[in-house]
C-alpha cells in the first residue's frame, strides 16, 4: 500500500514540476537570488521553496501519507531517493513511543558487523546515560547507533522494520543550502534543511552516518546542519541520529573511504 501510494506521489510530483516550468533558467536565476538577497523573510523564503517541498511527504505512525498541512507527523518520506526519514520530538507530554524519538539524544557510533563497519566496531557504551531508556549492564538499551536502530525496529516505527544509520551521501542529500533561514525552531534558527519538514533538527551537533572516514583510526562521518558541512570524529563522540529506511542507492558501497578520496567538508 506504501509503495503503491508513493509511486502515485512521485507522478503527481513530476506533474507538477512539469507545469510550474521547474528547472528552467528562469528558476535557477531565483534559486541564486536567494542565496545572495539577505532582505527576503522566511515566508518568502519557504513560497520559494513549495516547489522543492514537493519532494517530502508527511506519514502517520502507521506510515499512511497524511496532508501536507497537519501539523503532528512520524516520519517523512522523501520521493528523491525513495526514502523514508524519521522524525523527532520534544515536550513535556510525549509517550514513552515517542520519547525513544527525542530530538536531542545522542549516541557512540557502533556496528558489530566486521562486514560494514570497515574493520572497527566503535563505542558499544561509553557514555553511559545519553538517550531514553538506557539501563546499564543492559546492552539493548545502550546509547550507541545499532543498538538505537533495534529498538526502533522493534518498534516498527511508521510500520517499518528495516531501520538503519544513513549514508553519507544520503543525509547529505538533506542539506539544503538555499534554506539559509529557519522555519521557526527552537534549538537554533536558521539550519540548512527543510525545517518545514524535519523541525526537529538540532543545530548544536552533527548527525552520525554509517560511511567510516579513511583518515581515523575509529572514526566516522557526519552531517552538521548548523552550517551544511561534513565532519568526522571518534566513534566515542556524544553525537545525534537521524534513521532512515529504503534501499541505499547513494554512497551504499563505501564503507570506509579510500585515502584522498574523503568526503569534502567544505563542500557546503
């Protein structure tokens, strides 16, 4: 039924860029301006944006597509890739379901797999307490990037069981660098992503990835969306996660980097 529907999103999408003439010069010529017109406001900011918003769709918590104006979504699926990404939370009257969401949790990066995690396996628990529900002595509570994706495969979060970290090329696809203003959030205004979609975003960290970087002995790649970059640091870094779900069509070979080949960090 999910795929069915999203296949039907994804036509009426080219549909509708097909008639609003996207891709021309013309809105190219908009797109610069954008970056270059500090007077435009937010509202501005997210019209110019409807097109390129196309490209997201809110889900329930069954993974049913809901309108794009309600305000209470789970998840996003993003008709680019076909993927489908998780959403946050935050506030004082969240469900313990929702709280294993919370926006602000941080993890090590682990991956027992010797077959995908390039020859290291990270930091199973070193920081002990850094998300909902840790117990210690209790490995599948622990605040690291497998054991999270468990829990929330178990969950079947959005009716999907198949969680896992994102490429680097993956999350970086969510940078978006003619998105210089925030839509409102409350952690830091002014991100790199569409916050009309992922208003959860915190700015005060990077986002972990599953692609290992060549030049660290234990290291891993990241998206920081305070300023569109890509980081790398130690797998025992404190760091956030946002899942995602899909057959992996970008970056999926890469595991661990080949030496001058890294991803740019300035890229952004």
């Amino acid at each position: 039924m999910i795929k069915n529907r999203h296949v039907l999103h994804a036509i009426g999408v080219v549909y509708l860029l097909i008639i609003a003439g996207c891709g021309s010069a013309e809105d190219e010529g908009v797109s610069d301006s954008i970056m270059k017109d500090g007077d435009k406001t937010k509202n501005q900011i997210s019209n110019e944006h409807s097109v390129n918003s196309a490209r997201f769709a809110k889900l329930d918590e069954n993974g049913e597509e809901l309108s794009d104006s309600v305000e209470d979504w789970h998840c996003v699926h993003d008709s680019e890739n076909n993927l489908i990404w998780e959403g946050k939370y935050w506030g004082d009257s969240m469900s313990s379901k929702e709280k294993l969401h919370y926006y602000d949790d941080r993890f090590n990066w682990h991956d027992p797999d010797f077959e995908t995690n390039g020859g290291r396996d990270g930091s199973r628990d070193d920081d002990g307490a850094i998300c909902f529900g840790y117990q210690r002595g209790v490995e599948e509570t622990f605040c690291n990037t497998y054991a999270y994706a468990n829990r929330v495969n178990e969950q079947e979060y959005c009716g999907i069981n198949n969680w896992r970290l994102p490429t680097h090329e993956e999350l970086k696809s969510l940078v978006d660098k003619e998105y210089p203003f925030g839509a409102g959030s409350n952690v830091v205004d002014g991100l790199f992503i569409n916050e009309n979609y992922f208003p959860r975003t915190d700015g005060r960290w990077f986002y972990w990835t599953s692609t290992r970087y060549e030049g660290g002995m234990n290291d891993s790649w990241g998206v920081h969306f305070r300023n569109g970059k890509s980081v790398n640091a130690a797998s025992y870094s404190q760091q956030l996660v946002r899942l995602v779900s899909g057959e992996c069509k970008i970056g999926c070979e890469i595991v661990e980097v080949a030496p001058g080949e890294q991803p740019d960090p300035d890229a952004f």
